[in-house]
C-alpha cells in the first residue's frame, strides 16, 4: 500500500495527543495528500481500549486509512511516529513501513519532573527499527521537550526544530468584550482526568481553585474527586471529560488556570494553544514559559488565585494582554506552518491525488420501484420480542425520536420462531401512537435505519427476500454485545438488505475494540451509542430503612454478612418497569466472561441519582455516573455513601448530572440532528397525545388467588369498597367466588385455578399471562393488587406487558413455619401490603423476616361495626328467636380437613342445651354440605360476620378474617384452629385469643371435649367476660389505610 | 358425541396400576356418596329441613354493570402482541370419572350460557350421566352462572363466561377452547332437555 504520509502511533488513547494527529491527518488530507494510519497498541495501557474520537470519524469518512494489521508492508516519503512511549514494546500490529524520511514526534518529556525516564532510548529505536524506521529524526515538540532530551543528544539525532502543533484558531474565536460575570472572575481549565494532572494535595487545590471561588473544570473524573474528598464545593461546576465541548468549555470562563501534580511535566497542552486561540492568558506553572513566553502568566500556585483577581480589576487590560496567546497560536501551531514542515520532510509539495470523497460517503439508495412507499425518518428494525436492556434501550429511543417529532416505523425481525409475543415496552410505544408497525411485505423508505441486536438479525436468512422492500439512506447498526460471528458478512448483508451505507455504533468501549480488531474495515460511529433514559423515582418508603441494594454479586459476597444488612434484591430484573424506582443502589459485578451487561439499565438507575457501585474497568464507560470499587470492597462502598448524607447527595447529584450530559433526551436529539437532520415532518407534538388512551376513572384488577377459605377474595373486597368513587375496581379470581364479588356490585371474572389442571404450574401459567393480559387491555387497568401467597411469573409478566400497569400485593403473615415459600416476585411489586394480624408477635413464618419491604397496616376486615345488623334484624333474616340464645358453627370450607366430623361432634354437644339455636355455615367453595343434622339450620351465604349480633357464641375456625372479626365484634368463641400445614398459623391465632383470655381454643384432636366449654358459654357472665377482654385487644381496621396506599399509587 | 377411544391399558408400572386402581375407588366413592346426598336433599326439602341464605345487606357500593372493554389489539405474524402457549391445558375427568386418563380422551366443551339454576343443575347432570356411560370424553363448561356449585360438587372446569364471549365473533370462545384442548363444543342452549347428548 502507498501513502504520501504514514503515520505509525497508538490511536487509542483520548486526549490531546489524538486531538493533534486528528488535525494533522484533516490538514494533510485537505492538502490532497493520502493518509495512512498503521495502528499499535500502548504497552503501558492497560485498558483495552478502542479507536474513537475524532481519528474514528476522520477513518469513517476516508480521510484516512486505517491499515489492517495483517498487512505486510506500506510505503510513503514520509514516516511520522507519533510519541516514542508507544514503541517501548512489541506491537501485535506486524506491519513493515518503508519510508524515506522517518520523524519520531516526542510529545513527552524525556525525563520526568523526579528525573524519572520516561521512556528507553535504546528500546525504542529498536523497536522502530523492527517496523521499519531507518535514520529516525526525534523531533521534541516543545522548549521543555527539547531541554529535557539534552542528555539523550549523543544516542540520537534531535532535529533544531519543534515538531508543529495545528491550533486553527479561527475556530476557537470567542466574544470576551465583558467578564461573563461582572465582579466575580469565572476560572477553569480543560485537561484529561487523570491523576498527574492534578495538584499535589486538597489544600493545593483548594489553594489554586478556592472553595468559594467560580471554579469550572473540564475533565473532571474519580481521581480529582478523591483528592477534593468526595464533595464538590457549592460554587463549583465540573464537567467530565468530553462531557461538553472545549470551545463551549473555554467560553464559559474568563481565567484557564492550569497547575497540576509536582511529578509530571507538561510537555505542550493543547488546551493551552486553545485556550490563547480563544482568548485567554492562561495561568500556568513557572517552568512552561521556556514553552510560552510572554503568552501566559506564571504566578507561585499559590499566588494563581490572587494574579486572576488581580487581573480582574481591570478587564480591558486583561483583553489586551491575551492578545499575546493568540499572537503565540498564529506564529506557533499554524495549518500553514504545519504543511510547511511536512513538505520539506517528504522533500517536495505532495502530489495532490484525487482521493474522491464525496461530502456524503453514503451510496444513494438504489432506485427502488415501488407504489408510494411510506415514509419514515427511522425505520427501527430488531427483534422486537426480546426482553430486558435491550428491550429498554429501544424503547427510550423511539420514545426519544417520537417527542423529537420525527417519524417512526418499526419492523419486526424475529430471529427464530415466534414463540413470545413483542417485549412490554415496544407495544406500549405503538399503543401510545409512538411509533408505526410495518409489515415486511410493505414498502417503506426511511432516513435512517436504527438496526439493533445484530447478532440475531438475518440469523438463517429466513424472510431475506420479503423484507428486502425496506430501504433507507443510511443504516445503523446498534452492536451491543461483543460479536461472535462475522462482522463484515452481516454488514455486508444488511447493506444489500436495506439498500444502503452502513456503519456500526458499539454500546461500549469492549465491543468496539472487538469489532475494531477483528474487522478494522468496517465503519464504526464515531462516538458509543449510548442509552437515552428517563430518570427513575427515588425509593419510596421507610426512610431509615437499609438500602434496597439490586445486586449482582459473586456467590460468596451475596451470601456474607454484610450483604444480609442490606435488601439485596436480584438484579436479573434491572430492565423490569419500574423495578429501579424501588432501588436505592445498583451493584453490578458481572462474571468475568460476560459480553454483554446492562447498558442501559445502569443508565437509567444513573438518571435516577442512585448510587450506582461497579468495577473499576466501568469506569470509561460510566465516568463520574457511578462509584468504582473492587469486588472486595463493594459492601464497605455502599456502606461509606449510604450512611453519609453529603456524600450521598453529592452521588445523587453527580450521577444526574452524568445522565442529562450523556443519556438525555437532548442529546440523543442532537445525535440523530447530526445524522439525519431535523424531522421530515413536523409531526404535531399532539399526535402523540391523542393517540394516547382518554383519561378516564382509573381501573384496577383485584386478583384473588383461591384459597381454602374466602379470605384473599374478603380482604380485596373490604379495600375496593374504600377506594374514592372515582376509582373503578374489577375484580378476577382464581377461586369461586364470582356469586361473593357480584353481591358487592363488582364486575368478577374467573380465572380456574391451576390445580383444576394436570399440567405443571409454569404451563398454566403461560395461560394465566394471556387470561389477565385480556383483561388489563380490555378494561385498561392500571393497577394489579394480588392478594394470595404466591405471585406467580405469570402475573409479573402480564402485568409488565404494560407499561402503565402497576403491581400491588396483599400479602398477609403467619405463614406456617416450614411452609415452602418463594419471594423471587416481591422486588418486582410496586407495592407490599401486609395487612396486621393481632397474633403477629408470634408470627415464625418467613414473611416476619420481610418486613422491611412492605406497608404495614391494620387488619383489614371487610365490615366496620357499624355496619352489622341489630340483633332484631339479623334474627329475622336468619328466621332466629332473638330472645333465645342462638351458636354458630363455622370451622370452614372442608377442603382441607372433615369438618363434618367436626361439625358432628360440635353440634352433639351443642344440642345438649334445648334452649340452643344452632346454626351451621357453609362456606360458599365449599363442596361439603352441612344441612345434615336435624334441628339445626345451615347457612350459606356471605358474609356472615354482617349478622354477628344475632349470635351470642361461635364454635370456630381461625382463618385470618373470621378470627379478626370474632375478636373485633366481640363474638365469645371456641376457636377449632385448622392445623394442616397448608394453611397460615391458625393455632398461634388461636392461642394468643386464648392467652388474653378473649376465646378458648381446642385442637381437632380435643373437639370430643368440647362440652364443658359451651356449657360455659352458655353462661352470659362468662360470655360476658370474653367480651370485655376481646374489647381489650382493641382491634383497628386497616382497610382503608390499605385502600389509601393504592388510591397513592395508582395517582 | 366423539368416537369412543380405546379404554385404559393395563400396561402401566405397577405404581400407575396402582393409582389407576385408587382412581377408581375414589370414583366409586364418589358415586356413592353423590348418590347419598341426592337422597339427603330430597329428604330435607320433604322435611322442610332449615336452610337460610344471606346477602350482603346495604354493602353493595356499586351497580352491578360491566365496564366497558375495548377491543384487543390485533395480533399478527409480523406483530404477534399475544402468542398462544404450544400446549393447552388438561382439565380433569371430574369426580365420577377419575379412572379416565386425561391425555387419551376427548376434551368436549358445553355451553351452558344463560341457564337458571334448575335447568343448570340438570344440564350439568346429564353431562355427567352420559360420561359415565361413554367413559371416552373429559367436559368443560362455558357457563355464565355466578353459582359453580354444580361443577364444583362434580369435580368439573368451568370457564366463567358471557353471552357475547360465545355468540360475539367467537373469539373469545376460541381462545378458551384452544387454552382448554377442546375438540368439539355442544351447545347445550340448543337442547336444554339434553336431547343432544
């Protein structure tokens, strides 16, 4: 290959330096020379870093060439090796450069400012000598450059000229006329992050860069933030590196004062020649004049802050004297001056080729003969079933597109057998009117195509010919994950595919690097693309709670100590609606060997302000957005910034800071501007809204799972009934109980349960996800509120098909001790109600031990006492003698222990007393029928505890909602807890009653004995004294406190 | 009615011979005590045997109507917002006819829509009449009666459903008979002397 110009260096790496061989390559190109750029690694960086930045978009637009790294061998008249640190060890790059003049262009001191070298002479002619260089000429770009390779003078040839900097300082030109803010001076200064760059020490810092002065600094990062102590001064405002551009940057200050750590030395900074281009004097360490001169100012460090006040008394003079910094750029880093100097090193004008870029390097769709195709300005293609960061990434984009006004079409491209219907948040965008569905037989043009997921795109090739009637200018490939499969094939394929000029954007830095070094000929965007999200709330309830922690953690940390401090909720869920809301930290230690994480989740979790713990190798990736701690160390983080308000605000306010320059809507306004310009039509920002649903009375689905009893179904009704009339509950139910619902005037609707099924329960659960998304669309429900013991995946998923549909649980306690529980769904509830249980001091079961993640409110009875009949009137309904004493039998449904037995044995004895009306309930579900014992009357129906005052006692069992209503209305009673281990902790319930001396309780085995004690109910003193104490326990109800927290919710 | 199928075969393992042999003791428990409480009914209502139902009194805070529901979204190839489970649901046999392997036998739903609870209960016996006699076909009903007793008591799956959900397009009734494996659907509204079976 042959180039007029070959430049050999590390491209990798961010900073001035790139800045400068970015220049030179546009300048020599501009200049019609051709560019070669052969690519080496820095041995001393560690991190694998990619390609970006300006050199990236100077390949991606021709201007140069990046030589692949098998190519044997390029030739040019001249060599320049870019900065002598890059050639200190072999590269894996094996390309041989023959050039007749060879320039080693020293960027760095030799020697360091400890006398430390910084790089071994010997070494690096070697290795230069090994790609090719012969008769090498080391060219120091500065004074201080020069002065420190003195000592190198006899061991290689030092040119008796500077190597030439290109500031264009038109470009950096900037209206000073008045201080940007009258008495009090605006300094700042613009470097890379890193930790030489910085001052010494705090107080030299804050010597430099007072606490209370206007201090703006670009290029902020982890370390300057270390040395300040974590907290950055009210008065300041920082910038992480490329958070906002230098121009932008150098008008927003008046002073570039620039000191930083005493072992480091400035070789010739860039952003010095830019700040001078745009009219500043800057204020720098003594030793750089031999650099500058008389274009900038040299004060102790300590002195810095006092020369910019001083300089501020008097503006006009300020002005003038910078003028000697522009004057230094023009004579100094001119384009002139630079092409100059390359004209006499490759010993004559350059040939000007004709290198035929075009403007756009984009190939003009080909003709497409189709009848009036429609239109978009972003044709999204993906597989839009997937679920988790990737499903979030798209959805905040059309999202973004589609408030931006431009139009949006998605085309579906399943990368297997349809076996899922499309991901929860991607249908929401085309309910809302977001974006519009295209068929693959449909002929559409778009601006743009956005592709992502390309690892599954075209996998088989299957539907290849129907979809080719898409086409668009320019495509996109969104590649977030390191690729395992052939780049260049699929690029190639979705180019012919689509009919246009395609390039890549890599997520991150890994998957850029893995694209870059495996397939260097394929265009790659110039900057990541990265996730555009909407901030997530702050975690709602109990403030002095832990933290709620989504961890991702190795095993063994999950399982230590500190880790049970904390709520640690999985984070396999990070992408789930509204997931992150309840999150007050994200921690996220990936295995080794993952290739893909969540981007965009962290993103969003960044946006909310939560304090976002990661490795150290995320640090490129997420800079100043999250805290960087080794695995080890990652509990005693939380901890550090948990426990601290400041520096807990500080994260919080960093991290959105992070988020608005990097994830904002704004900006990824401004990408796509920069891409396909403004929208095609001005979409009326109405649209959106109109297509959106009315606002209509909100609706929530009451879920009650079948239970043995009615109590899940009970509870639900006694919250709907205390829900504004502005709220329209529905009501499904797994059990039977649609003829109770009904009664209350609510729509019910019957979901059989899956024990009616030989199936496992994972595969009626895919029907159940089906049955209730029917209903959350047909009745746009915005609220869930299960009330059962196991939520199942079924209805976290049909619920999160919605976006807008929120999760509640009631979820009561006393679960049996050993009863097989699992949680896994809790974290993915919006909201936990636990309603109180009188015996909850000898609650054992394992929801006691979750207390942490719900509402607690009193429990909740269907019935306020003043809503019970008089005695009168439910002895009439009930056909009953008021004047004579009257028992009730209810010891449940049957369908767990024989209650007819039971009853059998109870109405024996009852029957002893003549006097004695005795009526039997029989539960609705029940399949039992009780109306076998002569002289007694069944009772069905509901509910019962309506009817309260027509008995005087109850033989019972102590189900959740009738032993609360037996003590709150006072009813004396012999409790017959139902012991079967399926069931909540009935005999605790029991016991406690028994224990406060307000009921009696016997177990199954004792109901033979059961006669002394109705004899002493018979008693009206004894009754009398079961009364008083049941009064004592001073039962609330909780429902509407229940019924408040939902009506909260659902806003 | 389905073709009957062959019946059980007695070439299970020993255990499955021995639930089948359970299945079928259960079956005739089932029968018997079924039997028993026909026969105790009769006698209470003869006796004029006490029995009250309840209702809630006042607490009803609404009027019984169904909101409205809006269409569902359509599902497509290209834009597949719903995709059915590959496999439906077994009901089981119901108590009467435990013995039946659910795998080998016709699923048959019956629509059971709009009927009292007399002619509900009839229904719902005659069905379970002709499977003992047939013994080849699990039901399941399509009913739009609030009181299940009558399923519940037989061991038998409903799906709780209204006039529109069977008559309305039949969308609805697709869905429930893919979810549920059902072969063939009698509509009972036709013949309420059951003269279809």
């Amino acid at each position: 290959m042959d180039f007029d110009v070959v430049i050999v260096g590390d491209f990798h790496v961010a900073g001035g330096t790139a800045v400068l061989a970015a220049n030179e390559i546009s300048l020599m190109h501009g200049a019609g020379l051709r560019v070669g750029l052969v690519a080496i690694q820095v041995s001393h960086v560690k991190a694998d870093l990619p390609i970006r930045g300006p050199i990236r978009d100077l390949i991606n637009l021709r201007k140069a060439t990046l030589v692949a790294p098998d190519t044997r061998q390029v030739t040019a008249p001249l060599a320049i090796f870019e900065n002598p640190r890059c050639f200190l060890a072999r590269s894996t790059n094996r390309t041989r450069v023959r050039a007749t003049q060879n320039v080693m262009a020293v960027h760095f001191p030799a020697f360091n400012a400890v006398g430390e070298a910084t790089f071994d002479v010997g070494t690096v002619t070697r290795i230069t000598s090994e790609i090719g260089a012969r008769d090498l000429l080391w060219a120091p770009v500065s004074a201080v450059v020069r002065q420190s390779m003195a000592p190198l003078s006899h061991e290689v040839t030092i040119s008796d000229w500077d190597w030439p900097y290109i500031v264009n300082a038109a470009q950096w030109k900037t209206d000073r006329t008045t201080s940007l803010s009258g008495k009090t001076p605006v300094l700042g200064r613009h470097s890379r992050p890193s930790r030489e760059k910085w001052p010494d020490t705090r107080a030299e810092m804050f010597k430099i860069y007072p606490r209370a002065a206007k201090v703006r600094l670009l290029g902020f990062g982890h370390d300057a933030l270390n040395l300040i102590g974590d907290r950055i001064p009210d008065a300041w405002q920082v910038f992480e590196f490329n958070e906002i551009s230098p121009l932008q940057f150098l008008g927003s200050i008046d002073y570039f004062v620039y000191y930083h750590h005493s072992h480091y030395l400035e070789a010739f900074s860039v952003a010095i020649l830019e700040a001078m281009a745009a009219g500043l004097l800057p204020i720098l360490p003594k030793y750089l004049e031999k650099n500058y001169g008389d274009a900038a100012l040299y004060p102790e460090p300590g002195d810095a802050f006092a020369t910019v006040r001083s300089l501020h008394q008097d503006w006009g003079a300020y002005r003038k004297r910078a003028t000697a910094g522009l004057d230094f750029v023009h004579e100094r880093a001119s384009p002139a001056g630079y092409l100059a100097r390359i004209d006499e090193l490759a010993g004559a004008r350059p040939k000007l080729h004709a290198v035929g870029i075009p403007a756009n390097p984009a190939p003009a769709p080909s003709e497409i003969s189709r009848t009036t195709p429609r239109s978009f300005d972003v044709l999204v293609v993906a597989d839009m079933t997937r679920t988790g960061d990737i499903e979030l990434r798209i959805a905040g984009e059309i999202s973004a597109l589609a408030e931006a006004g431009y139009r949006v079409g998605l085309l579906h491209f399943p990368a297997k057998p349809v076996t899922r219907g499309v991901s929860t948040r991607i249908a929401a965008c085309v309910r809302d009117g977001r974006a519009s569905v295209v068929s693959p037989e449909e002929s559409v043009r778009a601006r743009l195509i956005l592709a992502f997921g390309p690892h599954a795109l075209l996998t088989g090739m299957e539907g290849f010919k129907t979809l080719s009637k898409a086409a668009a200018e320019r495509i996109i490939v969104v590649a977030d994950a390191v690729p395992n499969y052939d780049v260049e094939a699929k690029s190639a394929a979705i180019s012919y595919l689509f009919d246009g000029h395609v390039t890549w954007a890599p997520t991150n830095g890994w998957v850029r690097t893995a694209i870059e070094r495996r397939f260097p000929s394929v265009p790659l965007e110039a900057k990541n693309w990265l996730p555009v999200v909407q901030s997530t709330a702050a975690a709602p309830i109990n403030k002095k709670r832990l933290p709620v922690v989504a961890g991702s953690l190795p095993a063994q940390l999950m399982k230590s100590a500190d880790a049970q401090q904390w709520n640690l909720v999985p984070a396999d869920n990070l992408s789930r609606p509204r997931f992150l809301d309840r999150c007050d930290a994200v921690v996220w230690y990936p295995d080794p060997g993952a290739s893909e994480w969540p981007d965009a989740a962290i993103a969003q979790a960044i946006a909310g302000g939560k304090l976002v713990v990661l490795p150290r190798k995320f640090e490129p990736q997420f800079g100043l957005g999250a805290t960087y701690s080794g695995g080890d160390r990652v509990h005693a983080t939380v901890k550090r910034l948990w426990s601290n308000k400041v520096l807990r605000t500080g994260v919080a306010r960093r991290a959105k800071q992070h988020a608005s320059s990097f994830y904002s809507e704004q900006g990824y306004r401004d990408r796509l501007s920069d891409l396909i310009g403004k929208p095609s039509h001005r979409r009326d920002a109405r649209s959106i809204s109109k297509t959106r649903k009315p606002n209509t009375r909100p609706r929530i689905l009451f879920l009650a799972s079948n239970g043995t009893g009615l109590g899940h179904v009970a509870r639900l009704l006694a919250i709907a009934r205390r829900l504004d009339r502005d709220i329209d509950p529905i009501f499904a139910t797994f059990g039977h109980a649609v003829d109770v619902i009904s009664q209350f005037g609510y729509p019910a609707h019957y979901i059989p349960s899956p024990i009616y099924s030989d199936l496992k329960t994972e595969e009626w659960d895919a029907w159940l996800r089906l049955d209730l998304q029917r209903l959350i669309e047909a009745y746009d429900i915005k609220l869930i509120v299960f009330d059962g013991n196991s939520p199942s995946p079924g209805l976290v998923d049909a619920a999160h098909a919605f976006s807008d549909c929120k999760l509640a649980w009631v979820r009561r306690g006393m679960w049996n001790a050993n009863s097989r529980s699992s949680f896994e769904q809790a974290a993915l509830f919006d909201l936990i109600i636990e309603p109180g249980d009188l015996a909850a001091s000898r609650d054992a079961g394992p929801t006691a031990k979750r207390r942490g993640e719900v509402l607690q409110v009193d429990p909740i009875m269907l019935l306020e006492k003043r809503e019970l009949l008089s005695r009168k009137e439910a002895a009439r309904r009930l056909h009953l003698d008021p004047r004579r004493p009257t028992a009730l039998v209810q010891v449940g449904s049957g369908s767990n222990r024989d209650i007819v037995r039971l009853v059998d044995s109870v109405v024996v004895a009852l029957q002893r007393h003549e006097q004695l009306q005795i009526m039997i309930a029989e539960w609705s579900i029940s399949s039992n029928d009780l109306s076998l014992w002569q002289g007694t009357t069944r009772l069905k129906g509901f509910p019962m505890a309506q009817y309260r005052n027509a008995f005087d006692f109850a033989v019972s069992a102590a189900g959740y909602n009738t032993f609360h209503e037996t003590i709150c209305y006072a009813l004396p009673t012999i409790f017959l807890a139902n012991a079967d281990p399926s069931m909540d902790d009935q005999v605790s319930r029991a016991r406690y009653a028994q224990d406060a001396e307000a009921a009696f309780e016997l177990s199954e085995d004792e109901v033979e004995d059961i006669g002394p004690f109705i004899d002493l109910l018979m008693n009206k003193a004894a009754r009398a004294s079961l009364v008083a104490n049941c009064r004592k326990l001073k039962v609330r109800n909780g429902a509407a406190a229940a019924a408040a927290a939902i009506k909260e919710l659902v806003g | 009615m389905p073709t009957p199928t062959k019946s059980p075969t007695p070439a299970a393992p020993t255990a499955n011979r021995e639930a089948q042999r359970l299945r079928v003791k259960l079956q005739e428990l089932f029968r018997e005590t079924e039997s028993i409480r026909r026969a105790l009914t009769e006698r209470n209502s003869k006796i004029g045997a006490n029995s009250v139902t309840i209702s809630p009194v006042g607490l009803a805070a609404r009027s019984l109507r169904d909101p409205d529901a809006k269409a569902l979204s359509a599902t497509t190839s290209w834009w597949p917002t719903r995709v059915l489970p590959q496999k439906s649901l077994v009901p089981p046999p119901g108590l009467g006819a435990l013995s039946l392997p659910r795998e080998q036998n016709a699923v048959v739903g019956f629509i059971v829509v709009g009927m009292g609870a007399e002619t509900l209960e009839r229904m719902v016996q005659l069905v379970s009449v002709s499977q003992r006699a047939r013994m080849n076909f699990i039901p399941i009903f399509f009913s739009s009666s609030t009181d299940f007793s009558s399923f519940r008591r037989r061991g038998y799956v409903l799906e709780y459903v209204t006039a529109d959900d069977v008559d309305g397009g039949g969308d609805r009734l697709r869905y429930l008979e893919r979810k549920w494996g059902v072969q063939s659907t009698i509509d009972l509204r036709d013949a309420s002397d059951g003269s279809t079976l």
